[in-house]
C-alpha cells in the first residue's frame, strides 16, 4: 500500500508539472532552442529556467501534503492530552520563541528509527513531525533540541531557499547539458550541403540525457554544500531556542544510536537531523548532512 502510494505521488507531481510547464511555455510564448538556424540560446536559457524552477515549485507547494500522506503522519490536535499535547506545546513555544507568526502542524508518524523533519511552501504553512522511534527513545530534553532544530529551518525559510538553490542548478544542468550536446552534434555533422546532424533525434536526446547526469552530479555538489551549511545554521538556530546543552545532548544521543549495531538503525530516513552514512574522502562532497561528531564539536566550541 505504502508503494502504491509513492507510486501514485510521483507520477501525480511529475503530471502536474509537465502540464503546468506546458501552459507556461505557451503563455510566454517560447521558441523552440533547436531551429533551421542553430541553437536559440535565449530560448534554451527561457525553457531550462522554466523547466528548472517550476519543478522545484511545485515539489515545495505540495511537500507538506506529500510528507502527511506517504509517511503516514498523523497531525496531533493542539487540545489532545498527554504526551502528544506537551509535543504541541513545545512546538509551539519553540515557534514563538523563533518569530514565527503562525505556529506549525506537529505530528508524529510511524517508525522506529530515531527522526525528524520539517516541510511545508513558507514559515506560516509548515509541519514538524517526529517518529514514533524519536520519542521511544529519547527523553524530554533531547526531543526539545531535536524540535529546535527543526523549527530553525523553518524560521530560517531552508525549505524555500533550498528550492531556488535546487531549481537554479535544475536550469544550468539543463542549459549546459543541451549546449553541449547541440557542440558534439556540430562536430559530427557531415560535410552535405544540407548540413545533416551527425545524430539523429534518438542519439541527440541520448546525449543531452548523458550531459545532464554528468552536470547533475556536478550540481549536486553546490547543492549538498548548501545543505549542510543550512545544518551548521539550524544546530545554531536550535541551541538558542532550547538551550545549548539540550542540542548537543540530542545530537549525542543521535550519534550514539547509530553506532548501535541495529538493524533498524541502518534503515534509510528522510530527515533533518538524518545522519548520512557518507564518511571522509571525496564523498563527503555529496554528504547533505555533516558528521554528527563534526556538529557536536562546533557547538561545543562555541560554548566554551
């Protein structure tokens, strides 16, 4: 059923934004790149920021649905009692606490793995969640530094910003991708006087499609640095709001959860405070989330 789901979300967005991107493209009015004439680069640079952007946009309007209906959050009603209602208000102290005019969702989903997240298109449409796991496991104080990170990001508007960052690189890869196919292509195009490609359709879209993982992991690079930045800013943003000791605490506990030699703990999460498996070398290039013991320290440092 949870397959199913996913299923059905990705080919929902991927719908969307392609008619979404079609209707813009023909509002605007946009040529095709590719003419009798060569490449149009003004075009190209209209329809791979279209391309680029619109996705992003869209993922980003619909995460706070999409997050609720795949991981099976369920929203917590602020007068529920019990445990439930003190995650509410913590919360909700957090989020006054950081500025935030409309205070988020909370809910809790199922999952045993120790997790967090924050989502939602803009600070006044958001949602915290937390796994069922996180709060087995952790006590009050950790699941307070755990909640003041999240609601950093949100204060910090991470989720938006990473959307431009990530729809920006989207444009270039496709930009760059499709020059440098439309280049190869010139250098195979025979010598006839009507100027024939030397590929035909199939082989140019095979080698745009070629040119895009290249530049895809290239951007992911910039994206990945940016995302462990907006980290470092979040652990920040977490230990004034809850207190310094109680974000190092919780990122202590994270750390000493995964070198426990659980099964579960080895599952893949999709968090903010996820910690990625990635460790030294040059993959550390494509790690969005820095090593908890480097997070540690560097809140450590700034407390003595």
């Amino acid at each position: 059923m949870a397959f199913m789901k996913r299923i059905l979300l990705f080919a929902a967005v991927n719908i969307a934004i392609v008619v979404t991107v079609s209707l813009v493209l023909n509002l605007l009015g946009v040529q095709p790149y590719l003419t009798e004439r060569g490449l149009n680069i003004g075009s190209l640079a209209v329809f791979c920021l279209i391309w680029g952007m619109v996705g992003s946009f869209i993922s980003l309007l619909i995460s706070k649905k999409i997050a609720i209906w795949s991981m099976g959050v369920e929203i917590i009603d602020p007068y529920a009692g019990g445990r439930a209602a003190e995650l509410v208000q913590m919360v909700h102290r957090l989020a006054k606490g950081a500025g935030l005019s409309k205070m988020p969702d909370v809910g809790i989903y199922p999952g045993v793995e120790i997790n967090a997240f924050a989502t939602g298109p803009s600070k006044n449409n958001s949602l915290v969640a937390v796994s069922q796991g996180l709060l087995n496991r952790m006590d009050r104080d950790e699941v307070e530094g755990v909640l003041a990170h999240e609601v950093a990001h949100i204060a910090n508007g991470d989720m938006v910003t990473m959307t431009l960052i990530q729809g920006v690189v989207n444009a270039f890869v496709m930009f760059f991708a499709r020059i440098a196919a439309y280049g190869v292509s010139q250098l195979l195009r025979g010598d006839d006087e009507e100027g024939a490609s030397g590929m035909g359709y199939f082989a140019h879209m095979m080698t745009v499609f070629a040119f895009e993982i290249l530049f895809g992991i290239l951007g992911s690079i910039i994206v990945a640095w940016f995302s462990r930045y907006r980290e470092f800013r979040a652990d920040s943003g977490g230990a004034t709001l809850a207190g310094r000791n109680k974000m190092i605490r919780a990122l202590q506990r994270l750390k000493a959860n995964t070198e426990l030699p659980d099964e579960d703990q080895r599952a893949p999460a999709m968090a903010a405070l996820k910690i990625s498996s990635r460790k030294g070398g040059w993959l550390h290039l494509f790690a969005t989330h820095p090593p908890l013991e480097v997070r540690i320290a560097r809140l450590q440092q700034y407390a003595s």
